[in-house]
C-alpha cells in the first residue's frame, strides 16, 4: 500500500489508487506526471487527492488536466501557496485554482481555504475575480508559510467509491 491508503479506507473508500514518480513510497501506480494520463484512467475516479506533488511537477498544466475527476468527483488539492522558497517549482495564488477550476470548465469551486502552516485558524478565500471586479483585493502578509486548501466539484453526483491520491 502506498502512501494514504489506509486513511483513505479509513474514511470509507473501497477502492484506492496513489500515483508517484518512483516505487519508493509504495505507490500502486508509477506514472509522470509530467505526461499524460493512460486513457484507462482519465476521468476515472470520483476523488482526486492532491496532497503536496502538484507543487513538484514541472508540467503543471499536463498534471493538472490528469487530475480531472469522473464526472460528479471532487478534487482536494493541500498545496503551498507563499513562502515556501525552494520548496518544488511552484507556489500556487487561489486564482489559479478558481480559474482551472471554474464552471466554464466545468466545476464548481464549493470552498476555497488557507491556513497557515502549523496553524489552527482557517481563513475562506474568495474569488478574486470577483474582489477584483470591485476593486479589492486577495491580500495575506503570513508570519507562517500558507497552504491553500480547495475542494471542487465537477458538476454531477459524487460517491466515495474510487479514491486517487496523486
């Protein structure tokens, strides 16, 4: 078993599957995620769980595209979004989230969250199209690194069935 399976079992998922790079943390499929997903699996698991890689690949938009949900899926990414210098290729603004993850692509954005690292406040972010749009902004100046907490919907039912951790 890789890396959250048993959590993931835990919260009721009969099925799980985990992606890594390399076999050394167990994972049941090693793929790049710098490439595309095998056909067999696009778009075949109602949950995808990104918990820290999507940061480390470099082809963010590939990644991102294979971690497109089965219709009604939702998509939880835990990813750094500010002062994480040296931490992967990436720190991630809730913009690019609520734009990747708009209703124009098919998704619904049910809550998009921050907290600190280590910290147990939660802070809602809202779109900051919409801020923008009336002249504001998303502005956070953290004592602590932030993470970005987002689930999203893709816009049918979900069932907690098939479970992917990339």
């Amino acid at each position: 078993m890789g890396f959250g399976e048993t959590f993931l079992r835990l919260l009721g998922a009969t099925q799980t599957e985990s992606i890594d790079a390399s076999s050394y943390e167990g994972a049941s499929q090693i793929l790049d995620l710098n490439q595309p997903l095998p056909p067999e699996l696009e778009g075949s698991f109602t949950a995808v769980i990104d918990a820290g890689s999507l940061e480390h690949v470099f082809d963010v938009q590939t990644a991102l595209r294979s971690c497109m949900v089965a219709p009604d899926g939702h998509f939880l990414s835990i990813t750094a979004a500010n002062n994480m210098m040296g931490h992967g290729f990436y720190q991630f603004s809730p913009e690019l989230f609520y734009r990747v993850f708009s209703e124009a692509n098919g998704f619904t954005v049910e809550r998009m969250l921050m907290t600190g690292k280590s910290s147990t406040r939660w802070y809602e972010v809202a779109d900051p199209k919409t801020l923008m749009s009336r002249g504001g902004r998303v502005q956070r100046l953290p004592r602590r690194p932030p993470r970005v907490q987002s689930p999203r919907r893709s816009c049918t039912r979900w069932n907690v069935s098939h479970l992917i951790g990339c």
